[in-house]
RNA sequence: CGGGGCUUAGCGCAGUGGUAGCGCAUCUGUUUUGGGAGCAGAGGGUCGUGAGUUCGAAUCCCACAGCCCCGACCA
C-alpha cells in the first residue's frame, strides 16, 4: 500500500474531544472517524488491524470446537419476551417498529438467537456439547460512551455460547474457554492483563470471569491480593473485615446538631468512623425504600447489594424515603416502617457491637446500637423477612485478603473479554431441550463467552505506546513493514525502494510505503503515529553505501545499517521472528 | 438522569453590536530534504438550530440540539 493512496490521514493537534491517548491516537493517526456519541467508523488503517485481531480470535475459538455461525442483529419482541428480556431490560436496548409497527429491537447480545438456534438443532445428547461463535455487531444504548473505542453503542464482539448434557462437563469446558482466552490476549499482544471473578448481574449464572487490561486509565477497579492470587472486581470482591466487639451496653440517645455524614458524626461524637454505621438509600421499581447498613468506614457496592436483593434498584426519592420513616441524614435501623422499606445489613454490623446509627429523628443519633439486642430480637417473623444480611461492603486496598490475609491492592482495568457461567438460565426460560439417553428432555447447559474486538486496539494502545503514538504488537499492526522514502527523487532512491517493496510484497509480507514527497521529519512523524512495528528507511545518503536504516518502532535496538541486496532476506527473517515472538505453539 | 464545559473552514483556535480571521491541512508554482521547512499564490465558513431584541447579531436575550468530562448506570 502506497500511503498517498491510503483513506485517513494524520494530523498533527491533537482533536479537542479526546482525553484517552488510544482515543487521541486513532484519530490523529487516521485509524477512525467519529460518527456521534459512541458511533465510530474503521478507517483501512483499523480496519485491517480489526481483522487481524478476529481473525486470531477464530483460530482460538476454532481450537476450542467452536463452530463460526452469525445470527442476525434484528430481534423481535416475541423472541426476546421468552427470555424475559425484553420487559427486563431497559433503555440500554435499542428498539424500533417495523412497517407493520411491530416492535423490534437491536441485539446486544445474542443469548435468545442462539438458543433459536439450539433448540431445533442440539436436540441429542450426541450433539453435545457444542459451541457456537459470532463475530457481530451488538448494539447498546449507554447511558455514557467514552473514552473513544472503549465504550461504544455500537461495537464489534466476539460472542460465543457452549452448550452442555451436565454441569461438570460445561465446568470444564469453562476451563477450556478460559485459557483459549489467555491464548488469544497472548497473541494480541495484550501484556499486562489478569483474569478476575466478577459479577454475574442480574441473569448471570453460578459465577463469572472477567479479563481485564491493567491500565490506569481503566474504568473498572480490581482488588487484587500482594500475596496470593486473590484477585476479583471491586464489585464482588471480598474481605475479612476485623469489626470491633465488645460488650454489649445501653443504647443512648445523643443530640447531634447539623451532623448529618459519618465524617462529622464520628468527629462529633469523638469515635472512630469504624464504629459508626452508615446508612445507604435505594429505592426499588415498585417504589420501596432500600436501606443498607455497612460500617461507617465502608462504602457500599450496589452490584452486590442488588445481588442480595435479587431487585433492580434506582436511586431513593425523597417521598419513598419519608414513607417509610427514614431521615435523610439521621438514618437508621430503629424505627424504620419495615412494610414500606427493605433492609439489608452488611457482616460488619451483624458482626459487631456497639455501632453509633441515625435515630430516624432530625438531629439526633443512637449510640450502642447492636443488631441483634436491639432489633433482631424485637421483630416478628414477617418483619425479620423483611431484613436481609448479606456481604455488601467494599474491599479496599489496604484491607485483608479473603483468602490469605495479607494486603489487597487496587489497580485499574479495561474489561476486554469475559467468560460466563448461564447454566440453564435461557435454556429454561425459553424452552430448549436435548433428548438425554433415556429419552428424557432436559434443558442444555450453558456457558457464554464474549471478546470486545473493538476495545482490543484502543485497550492495547492504552498499554504499549511512547508520546509519538503507538507501538503495535506486529499480529495485530496494520501493516508488517513501514518504508519511508527519502528525496526519492535524488539518484535511483525511489526505484530502489519500489524494487524492494515489490520484492517485500511478493515474498507475502503487508508493507505500507510512504511515497509522499515529504520532509523526513513528517514521514519520521507520521510512521510513528501509525505504530507500525519494523521501519526501513531509504535516502540517498545511505544508498550511496549500497545500504539503508532498519529500525524498531520501540527502538529495543539501535537503528542498524543493511546492505540493500540482503534487505529483502533481513526483512523476512526479522518480520518471522516478530511473530515468533506472539507465537505459543 | 444530575453536575460542569464546549459548539466559528478538514483539525486546533481568535474574534463582546458594524457584514469573518490566524496556524496547520488541501491545491498551484518554486526553493528545499535525516525528526512535523521557506517563499509566492489559490480554494474552502447557512459562525450548531430556531425564535427574539436591534437600523445592524458570531457577539445580547430565550428555547432547543449536538459533543466532551465527572457522577448515576453499564446482562
């Protein structure tokens, strides 16, 4: 490819909507074009660093017995009411009418299109198991794209679903899929990325990994142990807090002017914060108020909260937080209208004692406040339904690790593939069964399995990239090889490097050519902007020497001279050993 | 959905009531050529949209839209 003839060009500022350096780099690169808010287009230049990257996430999933199908992104309300989906789900779906005005909607995932699929072909025992692939667009109305390719409402996935006779078996294939996907991210290129338990949300299954890029610039916060291997999302991960317990002494009532956060209570009342708690509102959709109570040091994870609830939750409004008795500011346990209110009280309070709480009265808290004494206990057995307990806390860096007890950190991530555990969560719902052999119906067992191929590319800039631009793993670079040409007019510069370009090309090696009649400074500039991995460099200074410049783009090391009869040769051996290094087997 | 910011040429920006400008990019010519050159010339803008105030609006008022960031949310 002649790089005057190639779609997108390079510019030099920086575009002013762009915080995230993927983001700042594929545009000034030329690799994208923003079409709105979350709605981007492929450039040739990611576009063919798109396809490499799908290209060997096939060859894994291949490896794995995946079978490559495509469902179609139009859905239709019948089959996504058979899930359940399309009452559950929100605004984050795309819907539309027909001519006919029948309501459709937009994918966003592919759960209910491939249990179509699997129920009326994986109807025996002796298909399974067996797993399906797509590479597809999915379509989500976020409520924020950003961060350029990161969060986008339309998007490229690699989705796939294994379908299973037993729990054990999907189990081990879930095994299966978890190293095809460190296989995968390996090759990418990906370096610094973990695989973490995560949250299954709200139609999840038993448990679920994500794979996430260790960026700083990642939206997502991991606890992971200094020690062991503990790692997890904050949103699930958990930790042995150390609550303090004492003896059990008399609730007091203590006037508390204008204290309304735990800051100004604990200071107030000259204690720590960690024996204090505090209370955290919500509201369901059928508007009842949601109180959670974790220790006053601790925050709440909603993602957990609603796990112990099993209920969608929205933030409290002000009528359903007085309704049910509640203080803003002065909440707490007792007192509260139970049939107008769901509780739910982190470990840390069930486990401790002595907790200073709201009073449910403007101005006024209780000290002394423990669980079971002085609630529990008075609560009949309607009411105690009404009371949940649950793991609800944040683990935080610095706090003990669940399995070992060392120190957890916390590092940022990009999520860029995960893995599912469905079990029979679609296949129940939506009617899907095998013949066992007995003859007897029973519904596949499922697992799910997603890649972000659009994150992928900014994802991996994120990590490799000097302040020139990118520095593309050569598996998913665009091209393998950048030529630039120096004063291609002086002497027989310009044939020379169109001679070994043509040799390059035939030997089936991807070369971008820099034919532009350019200063070296901008061909310098702009080769190091589209990131690709090997540089050769033509000039009449060198050629005059019967040589040219090869170079790295993370110059891991120095520039070197070669002879220009060997460079060809050079070049075939370097680009192998490139990919060798990205190879497993 | 809350909070903040922005919207003038392809990109980055200036322009506080008198009919629109700079740099880069593009095109022509010319001189240049190892880290984003110089000179000369050219093309390119319903100033986000709508409705007002005014003799006159990019500029003042009102409404709306779009985009970005933070938060909420994120199967």
């Amino acid at each position: 490819m002649f790089l005057s003839k190639l779609v997108g060009r390079t510019v030099k500022e920086t575009p002013r909507d762009a915080e995230l350096v993927s983001h700042r780099f594929l545009l000034r690169g030329g690799f994208v074009r923003q079409y709105a808010s979350g709605v981007y287009g492929l450039l040739p230049l990611a576009q063919r660093s798109i396809a490499k990257i799908e290209s060997i996430c096939r060859e894994e999933m291949n490896r794995i017995e995946g079978q490559e199908v495509k469902m179609p992104c139009l859905g239709t309300k019948e089959l996504w009411d058979e899930s359940g989906r399309y009452g559950a789900i929100g605004k984050d779906m795309f819907r539309l009418n027909d001519r006919n005005e029948k309501p459709m909607v937009l994918c966003m995932t592919h759960e209910e299109p491939v249990v179509f699929f699997a129920r009326t072909e994986l109807t025996s025992y002796r298909q399974l198991p067996a797993m399906m692939y797509q590479v597809q667009t999915k379509f989500r109305d976020e409520p924020r794209p950003r961060g350029g390719l990161i969060r986008l409402r339309e998007f490229t996935m690699k989705d796939a679903y294994s379908f299973h006779a037993s729990e054990e078996d999907l189990q081990n294939y879930y095994w299966r899929a978890h190293e095809a996907y460190m296989r995968f991210f390996k090759r990418t290129g990906c370096r610094n990325f973990v695989s973490v338990m995560s949250d299954n949300g709200m139609f999840g299954g038993k448990f679920s990994h994500e794979f996430m890029m260790l960026v700083p610039s990642g939206e997502d916060t991991l606890i992971t142990c200094t020690n062991c291997d503990y790692k997890a999302n904050q949103e699930i991960a958990t930790s042995p807090f150390t609550t303090q317990s004492a003896n059990a002494i008399a609730v007091a009532e203590v006037e508390t002017p204008n204290i309304k956060t735990i800051a100004d209570l604990a200071k107030f009342l000259k204690i720590d914060a960690s024996t204090t708690c505090k209370a955290v509102m919500f509201q369901t959709r059928e508007q009842e108020l949601v109180v959670a109570f974790v220790r006053g040091d601790l925050d709440v994870v909603e993602q957990k909260l609603k796990g112990v609830l099993q209920k969608e939750l929205f933030p409290a409004k002000d009528e359903v937080i007085a309704a049910a008795g509640a203080v803003a500011g002065s909440t707490g346990p007792l007192g509260l209208n139970l049939s107008k209110c769901l509780v739910v009280f982190d470990k840390t309070i069930s486990a401790g004692s002595n907790f200073a709480v709201g009073a449910n009265k403007a101005g006024y808290h209780l000290k002394n406040f423990n669980l079971e004494r002085d609630l529990l206990s008075q609560l009949n057995d309607w009411q105690k339904q009404r009371i949940k307990m649950g793991d609800i806390a944040a683990a935080r860096a610095g706090d003990p690790c669940p399995q070992c007890g060392h120190a957890l950190q916390e590092t940022r991530g990009i999520e860029i593939g995960n893995i599912f555990h469905l079990g029979t969560r679609y296949s129940h719902s939506m009617n899907c069964t095998y013949s066992d052999q007995a003859g007897v119906a029973q519904n596949h067992v499922m697992g799910c399995y997603g890649i972000g191929i659009t994150r992928l590319l900014p994802a991996i800039i994120e990590e490799s990239h000097d302040e020139r631009g990118p520095i593309l793993p050569i598996t998913v670079a665009p091209f393998d090889v950048h030529i630039c040409v120096l004063n291609k007019k002086e002497g027989t510069t310009e044939e020379t490097a169109l001679a070994t370009y043509a040799a390059l090309k035939k030997a089936g090696i991807e070369v971008l050519l820099d034919d532009r009649d350019e200063k070296p400074g901008s061909q310098f500039a702009d080769a190091d902007l589209v990131g690709i991995p090997l540089r050769i460099i033509f000039s009449p200074r060198n050629l005059n020497e019967n040589k040219v410049e090869f170079k790295f783009r993370d110059n891991r090391t120095p520039a070197q001279m070669i002879p220009v009869n060997e460079v060809v040769d050079f070049v075939k051996k370097t680009v192998a050993a490139e990919y060798q290094r990205y190879a497993l087997d």
